[in-house]
C-alpha cells in the first residue's frame, strides 16, 4: 500500500489558507468546524453512507454560528465547505496508512 504524503500537506495547506485569509470573527466559525465534525462523527456512528448527511450537518450547525457571531453566511459558506473537505480529506488518507485494508478511498492507493 503506498500513499501520498503530498495530499495530507495539501489538504492542510488549503485548509490553514482559508483560515488565514479571514477576520477573526469568522475565524471563529471556521475553528468550530472540526469540532461539528467531531460531534457529527460521533451522532452518525455506524450509519453507512451519511457522509452527505454529516456534512449537512455541520454546514448547518456552522451557520448557526457564523449567524449567531452577525457574519453573512453566503459570503464564507464556499470556505467552511472547502474546509470540511480538507479536513476530511486529510482524515480519510491518515485512516487508510493506519489501516489500509478498511480503505474507502481511492486516493489513497495512488502514490
């Protein structure tokens, strides 16, 4: 099994990047993704195929803070979604190194 050390540096760069070029109240909302992850995780564990539905979630719950902090949703909504990609993303390939015969994706089999 090899796997992309590049992809993991890409996908934290990417998220990082986003996180710095925004003000400090929208930091906020960006810092509360992975945590909204965290907890989505947890709500659906052992329900297959909710990716979709996970990431509903923690949009939806990333709003409420984002709404709740006065800052325009729509103008970071593309951002937050980016963000939990990223993570996601750099989580997926970390999963599959650690235990590549549970993979689940594709990427990961490509050096």
């Amino acid at each position: 099994m090899s796997f992309s050390l590049s992809k993991i540096g890409a996908d934290i760069t990417e998220a990082v990047s986003a996180a710095e070029a925004v003000g400090d109240a929208i930091k906020v909302v960006y810092n509360s993704v992975a945590p909204l992850m965290d907890s989505a995780e947890k709500a659906y564990d052992g329900v297959t195929d909710a990716g979709g539905t996970k990431k509903a979630a923690v949009l939806a719950s990333a709003k409420a803070v984002a709404e709740a902090l006065g800052q325009d949703w729509k103008s970071i909504e593309a951002g937050a979604s980016s963000l939990v990609d990223a993570i996601k993303g750099a989580y997926n390939v970390a999963k599959d190194i650690v235990d590549p015969a549970k993979s689940t994706t594709v990427a990961s089999a490509a050096a």
